[in-house]
C-alpha cells in the first residue's frame, strides 16, 4: 500500500478544514484501521494549524506545505509553514503551566512513533496496524 500526496494551504483557517477533509477521505480509502485514521487526522490538524498560528501568523499570503508518503507499513507526514523556525525543548514542558502554547506538538510526539523537528518544518512518522 503506497501512497503519496503533496499539497499546500494558505494560512487561512477556513482553507484548512476543507484541505484536511480532502486528504483525509483519500486516506479513509486506503487505512481501514479506525484508531489510526483518528490518530493521522489529529496529527495533520495540529501540524497544518500550528504552522498557520504560530509559524505564518496567520498570514494568508503565506502557506503551509504539507507531504505525506505512505511506504513499509508506515506514514511519514511533512509540513513545512514560511515562518522562522522553532527549537521546542519537549522536555521544558510543564501541564500545571496552563500555559497556551506546546500541547499541540507535545500530542502529536505522543501519537507519533517518531517526531523530528527541524525548525519550520516537522516531521512526524507513524507506524499503520
């Protein structure tokens, strides 16, 4: 089962859920585990939203790149926003800070097998059951 997709959204909230449903039904098409097809939604919604808030500032001139391979029994989800770049410490995280900001990724290391972050661009890499 490979599969791949390459595509990008303006940082414009109302492009993003329809840009994430389109993706998202191709997937159903191909994934029929239920839980993972939960998991990969989550990821992609945290990712491309994270990248429009945080990355491009809500900018709707700039865009949020997204690639996604399917091979060896694995996903592997790219995206990439025009923004300066991060250096998340996931460590440095504290759930009693309230804090606004660092739950996103710290769910999507939860939900992934592997998480590389590499300042405005993020990689995340799930296993399929």
């Amino acid at each position: 089962m490979d599969f791949s997709f390459s595509g990008s959204v303006c940082s414009d909230l109302d492009l993003v859920k329809g840009f994430i449903d389109k993706i998202m039904k191709k997937l159903n098409r191909i994934i029929d585990n239920g839980d993972t097809i939960f998991d990969i939604k989550l990821i992609l919604n945290e990712l491309v939203i994270n990248g429009v808030f945080h990355g491009n500032e809500c900018e709707d001139t700039k865009c949020v790149n997204l690639s996604l391979e399917i091979r060896n029994n694995r996903i592997i989800i790219e995206v990439e926003d025009e923004g300066e770049g991060i250096d998340y410490d996931f460590t440095s995280y504290n759930p009693l800070d309230l804090k606004c900001g660092g739950r996103g990724l710290l769910l999507v290391k939860g939900l992934s097998d592997e998480l590389i972050v590499d300042q405005n661009r993020i990689t995340a890499i799930k296993k399929l059951q």
